[in-house]
C-alpha cells in the first residue's frame, strides 16, 4: 500500500509539473485549461525545477522580466533558437534594429516581417533596409521557400512604393526594375499565386513591358477565373497597345466579376498609370 500511496503521488507530481511547464513556458493560448489556471494563480510555482536556460529565458520574457531574461540570454550559444530568444529580448527592451536582425538569424519570419511592416509607413526607408536584410538571411534556406517568396514580394512592395517616393527620375527608375525583379523572384518560389503575378503585371505596366504584363495578367486569369483584377490588367495592357476591341471585351469582364462578388477596389479605368488609355478605348 505504501508503494503504491508512494507512485500515486509521484505521478501527480510529475503531472503537476507537466502542467506547470507547460503554463511558465507559452502554452497559454487554450483558456479555460488548468495549465492557464496555474500560471495565473502562481506563476513561479515549480519554474525553479522545470526546463534548462533557454526554456527559463522564455518565461521570464513571458512575464516581462527583462533583466533576468537577459542574464539567461547572455549565457545561450549561437544559434537560431537563442537568437530568436534575443531578438525577443530587443523587440521587448525596444530596439527593434536588434531585434530585426536577431529574427533573421533565426528565420522567424513572422516576428520579423510584424516588425517591418510596424514601420513601415512612419519610416519606409529603414523598413526597405530591413526587408533586404530579411530577404538576404532566408536566400540560403531551401526549407523556407513559402515564407521566402512572401518576403520578396514584400520587398517588391516597399521598392515601388520607394520608386513613387523618389523624385530622381534614374533612382525612380532604379526602383522600378528592382522591384519587378522581387515579384519575378517571389514568383519563381510560387509562380501561381495570384497577388504576386498581379503586382508582377503592374510593375511591368509601368516599365512599359506590356508582352511582360500581358503574361503575367494572362497567368492570373488561368490560375483565378473569376478574378476582376486580373482582367482589369488584361484590359490596360490591351488599351496601351492600343488594342481597343480587346481593352473593352477585358474591362466588361472585370466589371462583371466586380460586380459579382461584391468588391469596391478602383474601376480599372479610375486607374492612374493605365486608366487614361483605357478611357480613350471606352469613349
């Protein structure tokens, strides 16, 4: 009876302490559950019996002590774990040029890339530094081509939006082609997904590459039937070659698939770069 009494306490306690771990080190997200409960009604309870120094770090930045977060950091080795931990660190002690580059070292991705986008409209310069940064730590990761042809994409993003910024009319032009360049090499990571072949078809509207454009819209259509967009691109790129028949067969079948599902993006003829041309076709 004795050792039974004996293994029943030692599973609860070892239980317990599963459930402890589990509560001090991030697995809080299912509420209500007891390893919640046991974080909330005593958050130290076991952490002093529970996990090594990374696990440790990850709970004192869990509860946002920082020093001692960082004392336990400073012992880790380096690798892409321990940098994630100090790129959380950073984000947390707010030095987010840190902390950017700690995550690219450790290919998380998404910390990343929220951390980019936070400042990106107050401070476009430094985010485009970033992304470039970003896109550069995941070139050599061959197991990260899904997160690796967003982070193109994004760079192509912020590359125009530089290129509209710029008043230089050879550094406007400069960013125009390194950001085609980012769509084509997100595509070739993903070469059916509609929101980089669309930004590829633009981009290459306002190089005046419209064989290039007429591909990339053509793609879109074949991989989306219903897409309005992809026929608004059909649509300029058929007005600037001065194909009119063609611009109108495209712009009624955007409308019509606009019209369909409801959305209230622009008019393709409303657009700024494309739209004039189209007009000349429709009127």
């Amino acid at each position: 009876m004795i050792l039974i009494a004996a293994g029943i306490l030692i599973v609860g306690w070892l239980g317990a302490i599963q459930l402890a771990s589990s509560a001090a080190y991030g697995d809080l997200a299912v509420r209500p559950s007891l390893p919640a409960l046991l974080h909330d009604v005593a958050p130290k309870l076991l952490r002093p019996f529970l996990g090594g120094t990374a696990a440790r770090a990850a709970a004192a930045l869990h509860n946002g002590d920082l020093t001692t977060a960082g004392e336990l950091i400073a012992t880790l080795p380096d690798d892409a774990p321990s940098a994630d931990l100090r790129g959380q660190l950073a984000e947390a002690r707010g030095d987010r040029d840190a902390a950017v580059r700690n995550y690219v070292h450790a290919s998380d991705v998404i910390r990343a890339q929220a951390l980019i986008e936070a400042v990106a409209v107050a401070d476009p310069a430094r985010a485009l530094a970033d992304q470039q940064r970003l896109v550069a730590g995941l070139r050599d990761d061959p197991s990260a081509a899904e997160v690796t042809g967003e982070a193109w994409w994004r760079l192509g993003q912020l590359q125009a939006a530089a290129a509209y910024r710029e008043s230089n009319p050879g550094r406007r032009a400069a960013y125009d082609r390194a950001a085609e360049a980012s769509y084509e090499r997100a595509l070739t990571l993903a070469p059916n997904e509609e929101t980089y072949l669309l930004a590829a078809g633009y981009q290459s509207l306002k190089l005046g590459a419209l064989a290039a454009a007429t591909r990339w819209y053509t793609h879109a259509v074949e991989v989306v039937p219903n897409s309005a967009d992809a026929f608004g691109g059909l649509a300029w790129s058929a007005a600037l070659r001065g194909d009119c028949a063609g611009a109108r067969t495209y712009l009624a079948r955007s409308r019509a698939r606009r019209a369909a599902s409801g959305a209230t993006s622009r008019d393709p003829a409303a657009d700024p770069l494309a739209g004039p041309a189209l007009k000349r076709c429709t009127t």
